[in-house]
C-alpha cells in the first residue's frame, strides 16, 4: 500500500524546498523525495553566488541608481529575443516576474530574515542599442551569505514545518515513474538508494537497496536541468550556438543530469525550448575540485582584453560582462571552443571575482571584515590567488614574449603569433592616455568608473597593460562551462503543466530550471543575471500556494 500525502515535491532545491514549505504553511502535507542526501538539501542554489534581480531596490537607489519596472521589462524583453508560438506563456511570466522583482520579492525574502550586500553588481551589461540585450543598470543583488544565505530562510521554514509534521524529507530516493490514473498525476514510484555520506556535490552511490511508492492529489516536479549530462547538453545544442564544444568543464555537480525531466516528458507533460541554454565562456577548471570536470566562472570587470585562440581581439561590444551568449557565439565560430584574458596584476586584484558560494569565504561567512579586505589587499581575493597560483589556466609572466610563449604551450598549438597579439595590446594602450578615446572597450571602462559601486570595488583604473609597474602580466584560457537550462516544461501561472496536447494536466506542476524558471522559458534566448535563483523562487511559491489550494 502506498504512502499517501497531499503533495508530492520531486527535488529539494531551492525551488522544491520553496514550494514545499508554502504548501505546508498552508496546513497541506507535503512529502518532498531527492535521490541524494541530506547533506545536499538546497540543491545547486548552495553553490552559486546569491544573485538576485531586483528592480528599483533601496539598495540601488542609495548608490544613485534610477530604476523602473518599465526600464526592467524594456531590458527583458530586449534581451529575451521571444519569438515563437510557445513563448506565450514564457512571455506572460516574464512579466509577472519582473513585477515580483520591483515589487515584494526584496520584502518577502527580508521578512524570513534574508539581507543584501549593499553594493549592486551590474552584470550582462549588453552594448548594443537600447531595445537590445542586457541590463541597463546595475541590478544584481548578492546575497549577505550567498548561495547558503538564500537556502537557508526555506531551510529553516522546512525543518519548523517537520516538527509540525506537515513536511517529511525523503531523502535518496529516486523516481522513476509518475503514476497516472485517468490523465491525473496521482504519485510516484522508484528506487531507494544505499545511505551515502559522501561530501556535498561529489558523486553519490547509486546502489539500490529498495523500492517506493507515494499517492498524493499533486505532484510537483522540482529536478532541475541537465547542466551536469555532458552528452545531452550536446544533443540539445543549438544550431545558431555553432557546433557543440568538444571540451567542456561543469558548473554543476554530476547528478543534475535531466533524468527526471526525460521521465516527465515520456509522461505527456509538454517539453518546449529545449534549444535554449546558457553557458559561460570564463570557466576555468577548478585545481581543488568536488565534482567531476568541476568549473568555475570567472565574474570580470570590464578591463581584461579578450582573444580568441587565434590571437585575435573579441569584437566590440563583445567585452568582459557584456553578452555571455554573444561570447559563445563567436567564439564557437572560429573553430575552437577556448578563449583567452590577458591582464596585470592590477586589474585580477580589483577585477576578479569567482561564481559559488565556496569561492567567497568572505561574503559566504557574513565576514565584513574579511569583505573589506577585498579593496585594501595588496593581492587578489585569496580564492583567485589561489587559482593564479595552482590553476592549470593561468600564465604569469613579467613580458608579453614569455607569456605568448607560454599561452601557446599550454594550448599545445603555435596558434598564438607574438606580434598580432602585441599590436592589439599596444594599439588599446595608446588610447589609455586620452579620455576622448575610439577603443569602445575602454569607452566601457571609463562608463563603468562613473557608477559608485564599480568604481570602488569592481573596475581597475585605466592604465596600460604593458605597463611593467601593473604586472606581471597574466594570461587565462578560458573554457566552456555548463550551466543553466531555459527552456522547460510549459506552465501556467500556477505551474501547472501542459501536456502534449495543449491542455493542462491535471495534478502536475513544474517548478525552477526543470520549468526554464517559469513558463517553459522566462529568460527567452538570453538572461539578464541574477535571474535563475529569483526563477526558483517565484516558481516554487506560485506551485505551493496553488497546489496548496487545488488539494482542497
């Protein structure tokens, strides 16, 4: 006889886990299954850096900051592209969305004790025109304790609602099967999986030890995406991307390998842009890593000079922090699936900073005094001397002939010619003594220094980059690395699932990336950062609260 309960949550991550907790403070029963561990509670939103879209924020506004909810949905729409017959629905949440980020997501998230670093970050900066991609503000808000500082307030909430015994934790169970009694989802069935202790993101045992079977009234898919399943990341690769990289490192652990999404879909649930996907074009591979082919982004200032691995200067407004999938356009289309930075000491120190909450000890540990150390070190953030000293991507050299040198060793190519490379870098050094400039990448530097924020934290003073007082010079191949799916399964507003035939299927939601963060695709083709946490989070309360209501 199965177990029966009111809601069933496939996933705790931060979308399960958001999900989960406002059904059971709805006095709902929730049952919420993962194939991992408890140790890994809080699912990849553990790892990441805290970032938050928020529009018109005190925080913005204290640094001068003018923001609106029409400025936001220009940037949105602007940057996602919409353009075919199944982004209604994605449309329609991205302006529910973006109405959530101007308006109670910052109070909503305050009120469970959540806090903002005060400095807004400015990512995906864009540099076309003003209907074009990216943002025209700084909007990315880091959480004070990143990736475990917005796990944590649904952590706490689940575990009050386990004492309540209104929320039970199946951990290390595996699904692999929805039950369907005539079209409505009704439960599920799978494997128990051995106990395994193994450290957070490493890569657990699947050895079964049982089986499993759960009635309930809903079921809430809340697995992920696919970041981690290398071969279906390339299976879904779109065309407009170029051929698919043969070398890639992970953003995410081993397990988020859309298993469950391929168990959803052969259910009729509807799976719509699949092609759309978002990678990162700064990963480096991690010298201490915890899962396999473990990658870190780098998150740069605009200062670095970017070259394909022909020597050749990325073209504007293809610069650091612009257009990450402008990037991996281009530089798919030369052939190769690396690039590289080349920079001084003085720009990694003021400009470097490494995606996931492990790679900020500071802000992850809530330490101002270690923050402040961030613009008074003489060196870089330790997490990024560290990769400068053992990462196998980077080259520190104190002139650019040993460092070309050195770049075409570690690429195994001659690839790199020493006197291409010098003459893109002298010709952008000439423009540095002048503030009436042509270089559009430098013109990027001098808009960035008029902002507060990244004038003080985030964006080296002009100088040269030959300039032997800055170095040593340092060089960085940078690599492809998986991340984040868009698109999803189609939902409504309330998360409820469309089946392959156009109507909704009843007893099913989709939740976070398995859902592309809402609609089957919020982001369109691009994102605007900061984007996928707040996805899971207004994703998951939308299915709680309706499912919540629908299970009577």
């Amino acid at each position: 006889m199965a177990e029966e309960t009111d809601v069933i949550v496939v996933g705790a991550g931060l979308s399960g886990l958001v999900a989960a907790t406002e059904i059971a403070d709805a006095g709902k029963r929730v049952i919420v299954v993962d194939q991992e561990g408890e140790q890994s509670l809080g699912g990849q939103a553990f790892w990441s850096f805290g970032g938050l879209f928020l529009v018109n924020s005190p925080e913005q506004r204290r640094l001068g900051i003018k923001d609106s909810f029409d400025l936001a949905m220009q940037d949105w729409l602007g940057t996602a592209g919409f353009d075919r017959d199944e982004d209604f629905w994605p449309r329609q949440w991205a302006e529910a969305y973006v109405a959530f980020a101007a308006g109670e997501k910052r109070d909503w998230l305050r009120a469970m004790g959540h806090r903002i670093f005060p400095v807004v970050g400015w990512a995906e900066r864009g540099g076309y025109d003003a209907m074009g991609h990216g943002n025209s503000v700084p909007r990315f808000h880091v959480t004070w304790g990143t990736g475990p500082g917005i796990v944590e307030p649904f952590e706490r909430r689940a575990r009050e609602a386990m004492k309540s015994g209104r929320l039970t934790f199946r951990f290390r169970h595996r699904v692999d099967a929805l039950s369907i009694t005539n079209g409505t989802v009704d439960g599920i069935s799978g494997a128990v999986l051995a106990p395994d202790n193994v450290e957070r993101g490493k890569s657990s045992s699947r050895n079964v030890v049982g089986e499993f079977a759960l009635k309930a009234q809903a079921v809430i898919v809340a697995s992920g995406g696919i970041g981690g399943n290398h071969e279906l990341v390339r299976q879904n690769w779109p065309k407009r991307l170029g051929e698919p990289p043969k070398f890639m490192i992970s953003g995410v652990p081993e397990h988020v390998d859309g298993r469950m999404i391929g168990i959803t879909e052969k259910s009729g649930a509807r799976l719509i842009n699949r092609d759309r996907m978002w990678h990162y074009v700064e990963g480096i591979q991690n010298w201490n890593p915890i899962w396999p082919r473990h990658g870190i982004r780098i998150l740069p200032g605009p200062s670095s000079m970017w070259f394909d691995a022909t020597g050749t200067r990325l073209p504007a407004p293809l610069f650091p922090g612009s257009d990450t999938l402008g990037q991996l356009q281009y530089i798919m289309s030369t052939g190769y699936d690396y690039s590289w930075f080349i920079l001084t000491q003085s720009i990694i120190k003021k400009e470097f900073a490494l995606s996931g909450s492990e790679q900020n000890p500071d802000l992850t540990g809530k330490s101002w005094r270690m923050t402040l150390r961030r613009a008074t070190n003489k060196g870089a953030p330790a997490p990024v001397e560290a990769f400068k000293s053992h990462g196998v991507d980077f080259i520190v050299r104190d002139k650019i002939e040993d460092l070309v040198a050195a770049m075409n060793k570690l690429a195994g190519s001659d690839l790199l010619k020493l006197e291409h490379v010098r003459m893109q870098i002298e010709a952008r050094d000439r423009e540095i003594a002048n503030p009436y400039v042509k270089d559009a990448q430098v013109m990027n530097i001098h808009n960035a220094r008029r902002y507060i924020g990244d004038k003080l934290i985030r964006t080296a003073s002009p100088h040269r980059i030959l300039d032997p007082a800055q170095g040593p010079l340092i060089a960085v191949k940078l690599n492809i690395l998986t991340r984040k799916t868009l698109g999803g399964f189609e939902t409504d507003l309330d998360s409820r699932v469309f089946g392959s035939e156009g109507s909704v299927i009843p007893g099913l939601y989709a939740v976070g990336e398995a859902a592309g963060f809402g609609g089957g695709g919020v982001h369109g083709y691009r994102s605007l950062e900061g984007t996928f946490l707040g996805g899971c989070l207004f994703s998951g309360r939308n299915a709680g609260r309706a499912a919540a209501k629908a299970v009577g």
